[in-house]
C-alpha cells in the first residue's frame, strides 16, 4: 500500500502542526509493512521567519516498516500575513500536483489546520477515485469570518469570503472517508458531513516534555517569572491581555515571551508606547532549548482571542503545559475551559481579554507546584498516534476490501 501524507509543516520546523505530523509519520510507518510506503509531501522551514534551521528537500527514512520518502517545497517567506501564506500556499500546491501526477496511491491522508491543505487532499483524492482521511486541526472558515468582523472590512468582503470558502470546505469535508477531530467542540460543526466516520485523537504531549524534571521550589524568588511560548497571532490576542496584565501586576511579576507571529508587531507596539519594562521577548527557539525556559518560569500561559470559533478549541499549548507540575493561567472560555475543568489541575482560569479578571485570580490564588500524572499518562503523544495511526489502518483496510470485492465483481461480470 502507498500512502501519500499531506502536511504543510514538518520537522525541523517548529510549532504544534510540524511535531504531530513527523510522530505521527514515523509511528504510521512502524505499523506498516516493509513493502508499504509513505510519501511526505510538505515544506521547507516556513513557520517563523525567524527561523529557519536547515532541511533537505528529499529524504528517505526507514526504521522498520514502511518506507517514508519525504519532499520539502520552498515556498515564499510570508512573515504569517494573510497575503503572504496564500502565495505560499499556492507555491505548496502547485509544486504538490506536479509531484503527485504520474504516482499511484491507496490512501491520501491530509493534517490541516487551514482547510487549505485538506482541500488540496480532496482534490487528489477525487481525481485519482481513492479514500480520503482527513486530521483537523481548526476550523478555518469559521476562524477567518470572525477575524475580518473583528478588523471591521465591510460587510460585502465578509460576504465574499463566506462565498468563496463554504464551497472549498463542501468539497473536502463532503469527500473524506475518515476524519479526526482534534477537539471535540468541532463535533457540531461537522454534523453535515454525515459520509464520514469521526475519531477525536487530540493534541499530544512529547517524550521531552514529559521527561522533565520537577520544579525546584523558589521560595524566596522575589519576582514571579509568567512564560509564553508559542505563535504571537490573532489567535493569541497576546496584545490584548499582555501589556495591560503587566503594568498592573507591576514589579512582583515579569513576562517572557518566546515567539513570533503576524500581531507581534502590534504588542511590541503597545510595549514600547506605554513602557512596560516587566516584558521580554525571544525569538523562537528550537524544542529543546525551549526545555530551559521552562524550567526557569514560575508560570506558564496561554490565551485565546475573545472570539466564538476559539470556543471549540484545546490549544495545543495546553496539553503540553500540562506535563509540568508548574500553575498554568489560561485566558480560555468554551470547550477548553471544560477540557482544563475535567483533566489539568492547578490552573487559573479567567475570560479571554478580561486583564482584571487574570489580575485578581494571580494575585488570590496560592503558588502551588502540583504533578498532573494522570494527565501526563492520557495524553502523551506516543498513545495517541499509536491510536491515530491504526486509525488510519483501519480505513486502508477497508479500502483493501472495497478493492477486492471490485475485482470479484468484475470476475463474477
């Protein structure tokens, strides 16, 4: 069998889609036999354009099982803007359809967080008539919607884009044999898509992160040092709760945020006019020395811009916190405030954008260190992609089946 695996980000590159894609890669592979085959169709390094270590743009990997060829496509450096990641989005497409035109698959599998991606799975999946299976990261249009209302474009741009995207995402989502849901707050959105069988394997956390070792207790620390690391998006809404958060939590507390994205501008700018000297940002950095940051912060925050699509989802950040046994503050409504209810102790929880809310919560709530075990034995990723990938095996081994019963057909013909 030959798979063909869509993903737009892979190892080396940083961020939570490259890390689920390659473990999920390699795990696949280990469950396939020698004489299946995996072909990685993705990009060089593109994620932060302050980074951007080193990367071949063919290899093969074997390590028992499968073959797995990997192309990487070099694609513009778009700095996270809207415009830019279209162009290099077309650059990815158009390198994948020229790749893919004369190769036989049985199976195309497509991780997305953008729907562009599991669009371009749906196209080769139609025009060459095999099964599609489809790993969902976001939910885009719905994202994107709520985005262009929040920076106030005119109705009829809003409009357009609703046009033009609906019908994109009929078209993949309406095609998909299989698809997993990386949060079960999408399950209503997807309920049109009645075609398709679902699973909800979500986000995972690394060997890295769970070999960590415990906080050393800092008792006489006399400035709490609160971490995020991670994209600086409008996801985030960094800008909104950061600046305003410190000044107010004033000289006890400091701020470090290890990152970049398309609003960092935006909270630099409110930094440097309203100088806040209790906030410090780094340019991204490689997973493992991202371990040292972690150990030196006495908090670890996430947060999520106040809009209704960011109600259905778990950050990725999340589950990767909550392999420490240091306080998370999490600035989350919806489905992920209920995920942190059910499964992540020791964690401060206040409305997305609410700074008072977050203030009064730091400053009431006792500083605890607390081990998640039971968390870390759920969630660590190499559970969850031995799941996913016999998900995937599952869904060959019908299409094998549909397969054979064709030729029976036709014999029987």
């Amino acid at each position: 069998m030959n798979i063909l695996y869509l993903t737009f980000y892979f190892e080396p590159d940083l961020g939570p889609g490259a890390t689920r894609n390659t473990s999920l890669v390699n795990e696949l592979a280990s469950q396939l036999a020698p004489s299946d085959s995996i072909h990685v169709l993705t990009t060089h390094p593109n994620r932060y354009s302050a980074y951007h270590p080193p990367a071949a743009s063919h290899e093969e990997w074997y390590h028992g099982g499968a073959t797995i060829t990997i192309h990487r496509v070099n694609v513009l450096a778009h700095k996270s803007s809207f415009i830019g990641q279209l162009i290099a989005f077309y650059t990815y497409y158009r390198h994948v359809r020229q790749l893919t035109k004369d190769q036989q698959y049985d199976l195309v599998v497509a991780s997305s967080s953008r729907l562009f991606t599991a669009f371009l799975g749906a196209r080769i999946s139609r025009q060459k008539n095999i099964a599609l299976f489809l790993d969902i990261r976001d939910i885009f249009r719905e994202t994107i919607l709520e985005v262009l209302n929040r920076r106030r474009f005119n109705w009829p741009v809003t409009r357009l884009a609703d046009r033009m995207l609906r019908p994109i995402e009929q078209y993949t989502f309406g095609y998909a044999r299989h698809i997993n849901l990386v949060s079960r707050g999408f399950t209503d959105y997807f309920k049109p898509f009645v075609q398709a069988t679902y699973s909800y394997y979500t986000h995972g956390i690394d060997e890295l992160f769970i070999k960590l070792p415990l906080s050393e207790k800092r008792t006489d620390c006399t400035v709490k040092t609160i971490l995020y690391a991670g994209n600086i998006g409008e996801g985030q809404g960094l800008d909104v709760i950061i600046p305003q958060a410190a000044q107010q939590l004033g000289d006890g507390y400091r701020f470090v945020i290890i990152g970049d994205g398309s609003t960092r501008s935006k909270l630099e700018k409110a930094i440097r006019l309203n100088a806040i000297p209790n906030i410090e940002w780094r340019p991204p950095t490689s997973r493992a020395n991202l371990i040292a940051a972690y150990q030196m912060a006495d908090y670890l925050f996430v947060h999520l811009n106040d809009l209704e699509a960011f109600k259905r989802v778990i950050p990725s950040k999340l589950v990767e916190y909550g392999a420490t046994d240091m306080p998370i503050i999490a600035g989350v409504s919806g489905y992920a405030a209920a995920f942190i209810n059910k499964y992540i102790p020791n964690t401060i929880v206040f409305r997305p954008g609410d700074v008072a809310g977050f203030v009064r919560k730091l400053r009431e709530t006792p500083y605890v260190t607390q081990p998640r075990h039971q968390f870390v034995r759920q969630f660590q990723r190499q559970t969850i992609n031995a799941a996913l990938a016999r998900q995937i095996r599952q869904v060959l081994k019908t299409v094998r089946r549909t397969d054979l019963s064709g030729i029976h057909d036709k014999r029987s013909a």
